[in-house]
C-alpha cells in the first residue's frame, strides 16, 4: 500500500497529467475556432459547437481578421451574408461577418469599436432590424452594473476607453476553453461531426452556413419550418412596444446607437451601407397584422434622417424589405415534402443566395439589371422615403391578391 505522501503525489501527478491532456486536446481540435492552428477551409474541422459562443468567438477572431469589409447585425445577416460570395468587389476582399444573433445595433457597436482597436475596415455592411428599435416610451432607468460577459472580453468599454476587466475575462475565457472537461466534450462533438454534412458550423470568417436547417428541411419540410418561424415571430410582435421613440422625444438608444456607429465610421473614414432587411412577405404581413406598419415607417424614416443628418457622403440606407419576386417566394404546399425555397430558410432569415443577390445590387456586380427591374432594393433618402413608402404599400395590396391564402393564415394565428 503506497504511503500516504507517495499517494498524494501519484494523484497530483495524475490530475495534472490529465490537465494536459485535456488541454493538448482542446487546442489541437480547438472546438471553437479561436486558437486556429488553420483557417484553411479544407484542413479545418466543422465546429458545431461555436455557432452558439458567437460572443466569444467572434471577440477573438475579429482581433486577427484584418478584413477589408465588416459585417454587422444579427441573425440574419450571419446566416445571410457569406464572406466568399462571389458579389463581393475584389477591392473590398477580405472580409469578415461579425453579425450576432439576437443582438441588435448597441452590440454592433461594441464589437466596431473592438475592430478598430485592431485593424481598420474600408466598408462596413450593417443590417439593420425592426424590431430591434421598438421600444417602451418611458426612458430606461440608467445603472451601474458591472460588465456582461460579452462586453467584458472586448478591448474597449462603451465609451471607447480601454476596458479594464478584459484581462480577466481572457483568463476565464482560457480557462474554459482549454482546461474544461466542457470544452473536451466539446472536442469530442466536433471530431465526430466532421464527416457530417449537415453539421452546424461557424467558418473562420464568422459565416453560419445553416446546415442543419438542410436536415430539418428534409425530414419536416419547409413549410413547418416557415408555419413554426411564423407562430414564433407573430408571438414577438404581440409582446413588443408599438413605438420606435422614447416619449416627448424624436430619438431612442438604438437610435442613438445607430448614430454613434454612423459618427465612428466617419471619424475612421469608413463607407457605411445600412441594410434593411428583405423580409419575406409573410413577415410584412406579421408586422402590420399585429399593428406595427406605422411604426415600421417611422423607423425608416427615422433611419434616413440620421443618414442625412450625420453622414450622408459615407453612409447609404438600403431597404430591401419591400414586395417583389423574391420576398414572396411561395411557400410549399402543405404535403410538399420535397420542394425547396431558394430564397428563404422562412420567413425572417435569407439564404446566403438572396445575400449574394443584395451583394451584388449594392456594390453593381451582377444582378443589377435584373433586380431593379423587380423592385429589389432601393437607396433611399429622407426626400424620396414617401414615395418608396407609397410604393410599398401598392405592392402589399397585390401580394394579398396573390396570396390571399398566406393573409388568411397569418391573421388567424394573430387573432388566437
């Protein structure tokens, strides 16, 4: 029997040789893609796992990326816009999408001022979410809270000084992804899914190719994909405030947060591109089903005048949420379990191949004849806004001829 001091050391040596191990392992596999042994898009392991630690991910890359071009927003344009499409202009390659889902224009923020502590972006595409700027007329009660987590990984605090819990958080960052029996099993996750072709992944670029929705798609259609999107977003809606402006006031932080993006990019000389997004037309309708739509052109309208107030030479507003032959994309039929969309995953979110159509139509690449001939996308400017606005409603009136049916349903679930 081993003397209790000999068996002390034993286990330490095991316990810390173990460590290593686990640690050798979470660095060669580097199941989240921050380390980055390789960035080669045929060396690299699919990472299933990194897609849901974007905040964390994303902090890391961006501070080595040395993109030419920056995308920003969030949900939609991680999944919509890919760093390798063809429509983006050679001069403004390469690029990375540091777009976060479920954040809106104040994380957008933080994660610019992050950027250009490390590297200085030419262009900088933003999309930009309505339902991120309704908000509670009565003005936020301002505290002191110390840091999130995202933002205290970030090498600048909101009001651009050097953030002083950074280095902590690194700590706890490393700590976590190298040494954690989490981050192991993680390891294991992303070992096992590299022959999966249906693999949900995060690229080195920040692009989410939405793989697995392939897999949903197939096993349960698009059209329970675009039903269930649609229940989900109309439940949004219905618990979200109807105004896009604090009260007795003609602003808002989101609003404020826009124009603090827009005053960054014209202090480091960077071109600007504002993108609403194009919302499939069962989504419109959820919007003025569930008494948004005046709301929605306000925001518009809003957006247009910080444009012009702030920055009109470098910065453009692109509203591509109107009504043409992409927006309303038809939906499957309600047995189709084979036809696909080639627009849409559902309602709220793109596919990369609708991405490469606004690629091109903003930066004239391919598309562009084509696309002004349907109506899709248009610069828009605080004198023109009334007319596109007037424009956009005729459209809606020929898509609830159209598809009178999808009105019906939407409707429905909203009244329930």
């Amino acid at each position: 029997m081993l003397a209790p001091r000999k068996f002390l050391f034993a286990l330490t040596c095991g316990i810390i040789g173990g460590m290593v191990v686990v640690a050798c392992i979470n660095y060669l596999v580097d199941p989240y893609g921050i380390y980055s042994l390789t960035d080669s898009d045929q060396l690299r392991n699919k990472k299933p796992t990194a897609a849901t630690k974007g905040p964390m991910v994303k902090a890391y890359q961006l501070e080595r990326t040395n993109a030419r071009t920056l995308v920003l927003g969030n949900s939609r344009a991680e999944v919509g816009f890919d760093p390798l499409d063809p429509g983006w202009p050679q001069g403004n390659r390469p690029i990375y999408n540091a777009a976060l889902p479920g954040t809106g224009p104040r994380t957008a923020l933080l994660y610019l001022q992050h950027a250009l502590t490390s590297f200085h972006p030419d262009t900088i595409v933003m999309g930009v979410d309505f339902m991120d700027f309704l908000v509670a007329t009565k003005a936020p009660t301002k505290t002191n809270l110390p840091p999130s987590e995202l933002e205290s990984r970030l090498s600048t605090t909101f009001d651009g000084n050097p953030n002083p819990y950074r280095q902590q958080q690194q700590l706890r960052d490393i700590a976590a992804t190298i040494f954690s029996l989490d981050a192991l099993l993680d390891s294991i996750q992303t070992i096992a899914a590299r022959n999966d072709p249906f693999a949900v992944d995060l690229t080195p670029r920040g692009f989410n190719p939405m793989k697995d929705y392939i897999r949903i798609a197939r096993e349960e259609g698009y059209r329970a994909i675009f039903l269930q999107r649609d229940e989900e977003n109309i439940k949004a809606y219905l618990k979200r405030p109807h105004s896009i402006y604090l009260e007795n006031s003609t602003t808002s932080p989101p609003l404020d947060d826009i124009r603090h993006i827009i005053v960054l990019c014209k202090k480091n000389n960077i071109r600007l591109k504002l993108v609403i997004y194009p919302y499939h037309a069962r989504l419109l309708e959820i919007i003025d089903a569930t008494g948004h739509w005046d709301a929605f052109e306000q925001w518009k309208m809003a957006l247009a005048r910080i444009v012009q107030e702030t920055a009109p030479s470098l910065v453009t507003l692109w509203d591509f949420s109107g009504y043409n032959a992409y927006t309303m994309e038809p939906v499957p039929g309600k047995r189709d379990m084979q036809a696909q969309t080639k627009w849409y995953w559902e309602a709220g979110h793109f596919k990369k191949e609708l991405g490469g159509v606004i690629l091109g139509r903003m930066f004239s690449t391919r598309h562009t004849a084509e696309d002004a001939a349907n109506s899709f996308g248009s610069v828009v400017t605080l004198e023109m806004l009334p007319h596109h606005l007037e424009n956009i409603r005729r459209q809606r009136n020929i898509y609830w001829q159209r598809f009178p049916s999808d009105v019906t349903v939407i409707r429905s679930i909203v009244r329930k």
